[in-house]
C-alpha cells in the first residue's frame, strides 16, 4: 500500500490542541514522507521537535489515527523521495515554528480568534526543517504543494489535498493489518 513519496499525516493528539485553528482545518498535525516500503510497514523520514530530521518505522505510531496522501506523478514523488533524504540531520525548525505561530498569533489579534487562513503565514527559511517543511519542500520542484510565498503548514498542506494535489489513499488507525497492506 505504501509507496515512496507517499505523505502521511498523523492525528492531533491532546498536545497539539494549542496550535490556533487554521483554514482550511485539518486534523493532522504531524506530517512524515514515506521513504521505503518494506515487508510489515514502511519506512519514514520525519522531522521531530527532540530529534530533528530522523529516519523511522512507520509502526511506531501503531493505534494512531493516520491519513496516507499520494501525489499522482509518479515521478515527482520518486525524486522527491531522494531530495527529502539530503535534509537528514537537519535539527527541527523551532524558530520557524515560533515565527508562524506569531504570524497567526499577530492575525487573531488583528481579526479576533478567527481561524487563520492558510494564505496568511508567510514562507521563511530559518535553518532547521518542520515536519511540513520535510513533506513539501522536496516537491517544490517536482510538483508544487504549497503556492510560492505560502508557509507549508499543516492547513497548506490540507488545502493540497482538498484541491487534488494529494490523494487520500488511506484514513483511518493504523493497525498490523494495515502495515502489512
């Protein structure tokens, strides 16, 4: 089931409830590109806050609820699967992360506590790699997710997928059954 390229989007967790509500709203928050399948699962690569870009097991989110998404060039995702390797050991985009969230912090003021459109947060590179950074930055210039200008945030990526950038390929928890195929 799971192909190189392959965007998986993994479910907000209790933790992740402070990040402001976004538009379009999603309910991902934490995003990996899937690097190779192999026999029980697949590996990842994903950027994380104590770790920073890492390659991982897919089953270590066993019991998670998860949204498999696929871009419909199988190119594009093949040599995006290669660009995402050369961001490995890249520590996590802390100050990027803080800079869109006073971006949105900045538009609730202005607006009220509004959902903040995805259009909103502007693009900057500060140096570490967010885990949407490490899913759409590969592709920018293979198959563009995120318009130019545009942060790759967790809405950015949503409104990739509701505008058929990204086909949902799987939704749902993520069990032995479905790591097997």
């Amino acid at each position: 089931m799971f192909k190189p390229g392959d965007i998986i989007g993994l479910g907000i967790r209790w933790r992740d409830r402070w990040i402001p509500s976004t538009e379009p709203h999603t309910d991902v928050a934490h995003h990996m590109i899937v690097v190779m399948p192999m026999p029980g699962g697949c590996a990842v690569l994903e950027s994380d806050v104590p770790f920073g870009v890492r390659v991982g097991k897919l089953s270590w989110y066993l019991g998670r609820f998860i949204r498999v998404m696929r871009v419909p060039d199988k190119t594009a995702a093949k040599m995006a699967t290669y660009e995402a390797l050369s961001y490995g050991r890249h520590c996590y985009g802390c100050l990027t992360a803080f800079i869109w969230l006073l971006q949105a912090a900045k538009y609730q003021l202005a607006h009220g506590f509004m959902p903040v459109p995805y259009r909103y947060i502007s693009d900057i590179k500060c140096g570490g790699v967010t885990c949407t950074e490490l899913v759409a930055r590969p592709y920018e210039k293979y198959y563009r997710l995120v318009p130019e200008g545009i942060a790759p945030t967790q809405a950015a990526i949503e409104r990739a997928r509701l505008d058929g950038k990204l086909t949902t390929i799987f939704e749902g928890i993520l069990t032995h059954e479905v790591l097997s195929g």
